[in-house]
C-alpha cells in the first residue's frame, strides 16, 4: 500500500499514512488531532542510482564528431 506523506496546517508537523490510491487525496487528521492538513508533493527516484557517475569526457584531438570545434571547420 503506498504511503502518502502529509503536513498538519496548525501545528507545522508532518507524517506519513499508508492508505489505497484511491483515498490518497481524502482529508486526513494529524497524530494531534488537527483536521487542517494538506499532502505533501513527493520526490521519486526513476532508474539508476545515487553512486551512478556520468561518462568521462572524450580525449581531444583525432578524429572529429562533428560541430564547429570537433569537426575541424576553425582554422
């Protein structure tokens, strides 16, 4: 079940409630008892992984990709 993470308007603390998709926009009480909540907008990883690094840069010189500066039009 996922889990939907909202903020209580009235006194500032945030929490979390696992509850079915369909009720995830239903008003939800804080652990103090406060009815004045909103959900909180999520981040979600897609794919890959914190430790990924991008690919090292290609060495200059020889032989050309194409552009201005790779392809060998500046003279």
């Amino acid at each position: 079940m996922p889990r939907y993470e909202y903020r209580c308007r009235t006194c500032g603390d945030t929490f979390e409630l696992s509850r079915p998709m369909a009720e995830s926009a239903a008003p939800a009480d804080c652990p103090a008892g406060h009815d004045d909540t909103v959900k909180l907008l999520s981040t979600v990883a897609v794919g890959g992984s914190a430790s990924a690094q991008a690919p090292a840069p290609r060495a200059s010189g020889g032989g050309g990709g194409g552009g201005c500066c790779g392809g060998g039009c500046c003279g």
